[in-house]
C-alpha cells in the first residue's frame, strides 16, 4: 500500500527569501539583469567608459516609496539631482534614472569606505526629508571578493532586493544574504542553472552559511543531481547536525532512490527534533505506508492533518489506510475533506466512491466521483475496476468494456 505524490505535494525544504519577517518585494530589481532595459544598458555603458581609479567604486540604487504622491513622484528627479549635485560632480560620480521613483549613482575618488557610507546615508535622509517619503537602498562596493567594477552594479541591484525584506526605509550593503536572495530569486524563476551559479558565490563569501549550503543541494536535487545534492546536505549537517530542514532533505533523497529505510533513519532523526513537522510527519507517513506499516504511518499522518489542516494530502492517506484495513465509513470521512481541499485530487475521489461502494450506499453519488476520477486519470487501472463495479451494481450485471468507457 502506498500513496502517489506529484514534486508539487512532496518537495525539498529550503529557507526562502520570503521566510524573512517582512514580506519580499512584489517587484525585483535584479529581474532588470534579466530584461536589460534601455536604463539599465546606458548605465552599464557609461560606468565602463568612465574614468574610475583603481582602488575604489561604490555603487548605489535608490527608491522612493512607491506608494508616494503623484506630486511627489514628478519632483522627485529634480530632488535627487539637486542633492546628488550637492555631494558630487560629474568628474566623481555618474547618474542615471532607472524609473520614476528610482536611481543609480556611481562615485568615486572617496577617501574611505566608511566616509563613502557615511555619505549615502546623509544622503538618504536629506531627499526623504525633502520629499516626506521613504527612501530605500541598495549599496555595493568595489573591490569586494572577486567582483569586477561592472558587477558593483548589478550586486546594489541585489542589495536593494535585499533591503526591501526589511521593509520602507531600509539601507543594505551587499553580502552574502544579497546573493542568497538573488538565487532565491531565480529559483523562483525555475531557472536553476542561474541560480546554482549565485549560491555558490554566496558560498564562496561566507562558505558555512547552512542556507545556502542547503539551497545549493536543493537546486542539484530538483535538477536531478541527486549526488551533488547529497553532498552539499551532508556538509550542512557537518557544521549543524541538527538542522531539520537538511535531515529531511537527505531523507528524501534517499526516499527517490529507493531506499526506503535509510530515508526513515533519518526522517526519525527529524521527527526527534522536531515532532510537529508537517513535511516530516507526511513522509513518515507516506514510508511506512509504503512498508505496508499502516499502525506505524497513522500516528504521523494524524499529526501532519493536525499541523496542516489545509493540506488534503495527510486525510488522503488515512483515508487510503482506512479503506485497506476494511473500515469504509472512516475512509469515506477522510476522502471527503482531503475533496474539499482538493477537488481535482484524483485518488481521493475514487477512493471515496470505493468507501461508498462498500458501505453499499449512495452509488450514484460514487458513481460520479469514480467517473470524475478517471476524467482525471483516464489511465488508471484501478480507478477503472472501482468504476466498473459501482456500475454492475447499479446495473444489476456484468457492464461491458466499452460501457465503461462511456460511462
């Protein structure tokens, strides 16, 4: 006995981005590095051709709040201007316009990195005073790691992506966590390859960060690198044994390439951290379903029903378990809320026409739900069979192959 999942139901864990106490931003800067706008290609342009010494280059992007007033909104070029005039000339700094309410700004020639910060925060306060609005900033520095002085732009474009997490009126310097949320970014974007690529740069930076440990194994896993995978996880689990998100990722490696005990050792170890864990509890459940141990899968999936009642993937199961162990009414109660949850999930409706089916009751109802299933599922050799037996008792006799097909 088992239960099928899609990667949509069971997936690795990672610390994304949005697990940030603010909520991430509805728009990100670093997507400009993917559509190169016009904006974006004349800054690029003008800070190569600019004539920057050697040993520093600091790069900022400014928002205003974008939730500020249109009158607002049409002084806020002149505003920015006036001030960046004020602090710089054009022999130490460039410019430019990104949108309406945002702005880059390169300088150079500063005595310190702390002087240089100093002044981007004096800046920062004097437009918001003058425009009454919130000021956002994103800020990077050249030399920082092995970074050239164009990527000083694209990493403020990740910086102010990292300081929007923390909400109006924030200023971030790039780092490592820029960087973490960067790939997060591109994870989202289901463009892995990207991302890979910005976790381990992060890595490169602060290379015992277990987020961007696990997250880089997290992106081999989903693109089928399971070994790669494996070994980004165990080096988490060197420098935190205890970190449950990384025990249950290796738990689930194991799960996909079938060694069913080895994924239960340390799934056990993740339930002994952690005994609330919805994704834990669910795929101790799913594993000892599949050993066919359904008085050992039971107690997870209950509590995994209990800590996430608005996943219908735990009742499913207990409904599955149910109707295996001959208790049809109990069966039929689980299907029925995993349905509600999910009224495309497929298993659960032939699975609650079977429960009907045995109580001998209401067939007609079971006997639409086992046809929605097959519309789901038009494959499934099981659902078939369920179907075909609603309709010989509703029928009174043997029904047809082809009678099945149209019913």
């Amino acid at each position: 006995m088992t239960s099928k999942f899609s990667s949509k139901e069971i997936h690795f864990l990672k610390t994304d981005s949005d697990d940030f106490n603010f909520k991430a931003p509805e728009i990100y800067f670093s997507d400009l590095l993917l559509t190169k706008t016009i904006q974006i290609k004349t800054f690029e342009k003008r800070l190569s051709e600019a004539k920057i010494p050697e040993r520093n280059l600091l790069c900022a992007v400014i928002q205003i709040s974008s939730d500020a007033s249109e009158s607002i909104q049409e002084k806020t070029k002149n505003t920015f201007e006036a001030f960046f005039n004020s602090f710089l000339d054009n022999k130490r700094g460039i410019w430019e316009s990104l949108s309406g309410t945002s702005f880059v700004l390169a300088f150079w020639d500063y005595v310190s990195v702390e002087k240089a910060s100093q002044l981007m925060v004096s800046l920062k306060d004097k437009i918001s005073a003058a425009l009454k609005a919130d000021i956002l900033i994103g800020i990077a520095k050249f030399p920082f790691h092995d970074f050239s002085k164009a990527q000083t732009f694209d990493n403020a474009l990740k910086a102010i992506d990292h300081a929007a997490f923390f909400g109006p009126d924030s200023l971030i310097h790039f780092d490592a966590t820029s960087l973490n949320i960067s790939a997060d970014r591109l994870f989202g974007l289901n463009k892995y390859g990207m991302a890979i690529k910005e976790y381990q740069k992060g890595l490169e930076i602060e290379p015992n960060d277990i987020n961007l440990i696990n997250s880089l194994g997290v992106c081999f896993g989903i693109m089928g690198k399971l070994d790669k995978a494996k070994l980004e996880f165990k080096k988490a689990m060197r420098i935190n044994p205890n970190e449950l998100m990384v025990i249950y990722n290796i738990g689930l490696l194991y799960q996909i390439e079938g060694d069913v005990d080895k994924a239960i050792i340390y799934l056990r170890k993740a339930h002994g951290i952690n005994p609330s864990a919805f994704e834990v509890e669910l795929l101790l459940g799913h594993l000892f379903m599949k050993k066919g141990q359904s008085d050992q899968a039971m107690p997870h999936l209950e509590t995994a029903s209990r800590v996430n009642p608005k996943s219908g993937l735990a009742f499913r199961m207990k409904g599955e378990i149910y109707l295996v162990d001959n208790l049809p009414e109990k069966a039929g109660y689980e299907f029925n809320k995993a349905i509600k949850l999910n009224p495309s999930d497929a298993v659960s409706l032939s699975g609650y026409a079977k429960s009907l089916d045995l109580q001998e009751k209401n067939l007609n109802i079971a006997l639409t739900f086992a046809k929605n299933s097959i519309a789901l599922e038009p494959d499934n050799q099981l659902f078939k069979k369920r179907l075909e037996t609603i309709l010989e008792k509703i029928e009174g006799g043997t029904i047809s192959e082809e009678k099945i097909k149209t019913a």
